[in-house]
C-alpha cells in the first residue's frame, strides 16, 4: 500500500491564497506539517509525494518540505518524491546533499533516481536494483560484476538511507503502487 500526497492539494488547501509554487519557510514548514501529520495517520509504508502540478520549490521549502520530513521519518516508513521536474530536482539535491541525506524520485521525465548523497556505487546499485529487481547482495554483484562485499554495503547503505528495502538478506524497489 502506498500513500499519494498531491503537494499542489496541499498548497491550495493551505495556502490563503492558493499558489502552485513552494516558496517561504514559512509554506514549506506548513505544508510538511500536514504531510507529517498524512503519515503519521496511515499504515502504509510508504508516502508518494507528487510535485507534478508545483511550480517553482525554492530552496527554503526544499529545506522544509524534503529534508526536515527525512529527518523527523521514524520506523520503517519511506518517502519518494514524483513528478519532479529538473529545476525543482536541482534545489532538492543541493539540500540534500548539504546535509547528508538522499531520496528516491521518479522525475517527470521518468525513471528513477537518487537526489541527495551518493556515490557512483550508490548510484550503480539503485539503479540495478530497480533493473534486476529484488535479489540477494551475490545477485547484485554478479549483475554489477563486483564484489560480494562491495555490493553488500553499497545495499546495506541504500536500505539505511530509505531508498530501498531490506528483509532477510533480500533488497527491492521501494513500490510504488
């Protein structure tokens, strides 16, 4: 199960007078509340949030809305951002990566991908992880061609960043459906 938050819904809902653009500390900070508050409220494991319909995300909300929520995300709950288009991508990976964090988002242009803190290894497992689908660290390695041990921490840092999921020695896509 999966939870759909349209971040536009929120602006208009929120907002005195309703904008498509994220921009303020202050929006930002109202906007995550109420995403805090949709979580906190649902038994789904994961929260899609959906910027198809934003306008401009400035970088006081990218701070707000993004990286303060990946940071007050208790227990095993995920966040993916979609819909996200190249300049709102570029102001949350600057936060993101300022501050040591990482999200999974599936920009409008398709795909999937990680904003945020990385590495090439990070990258080439997220990424193979979601080609190959669900496996074991010895499936990824012999994909990559790597090593079991490299694979197995490039897996194990994913799982702990919350852009992949971990049972029993099995990684997977984080679903979005």
């Amino acid at each position: 199960m999966i939870l759909k938050i349209r971040v536009d819904d929120l602006l208009r809902t929120t907002l005195a007078t309703p904008s498509r653009d994220l921009v303020t500390r202050t929006t930002g900070a109202a906007i995550r509340s109420h995403i805090e508050r949709a979580i906190a409220d649902t038994p789904c494991p994961t929260t899609l949030l959906d910027f198809e319909e934003v306008g401009v995300l400035d970088f006081s909300c990218a701070d707000e809305v993004v990286a303060k929520l990946l940071l007050v995300i208790e227990g095993e709950h995920y966040v993916v951002l979609h819909g996200v288009d190249e300049t709102q991508a570029e102001a949350i990976d600057h936060v993101l990566t300022n501050q040591d964090l990482a999200i999974a988002i599936v920009p409008r242009t398709g795909g999937r991908q990680v904003l945020g803190r990385s590495t090439p290894d990070l990258i080439s497992a997220f990424e193979a992880v979601h080609a190959c689908g669900s496996g074991s660290a010895a499936r990824l390695a012999e994909w990559l061609e790597w090593s079991v041990e490299r694979a197995a921490d490039a897996l194990q840092t994913l799982a702990l960043r919350r852009l992949i999921l971990a049972a029993n020695g099995t990684f997977s896509p984080l679903p979005l459906q």
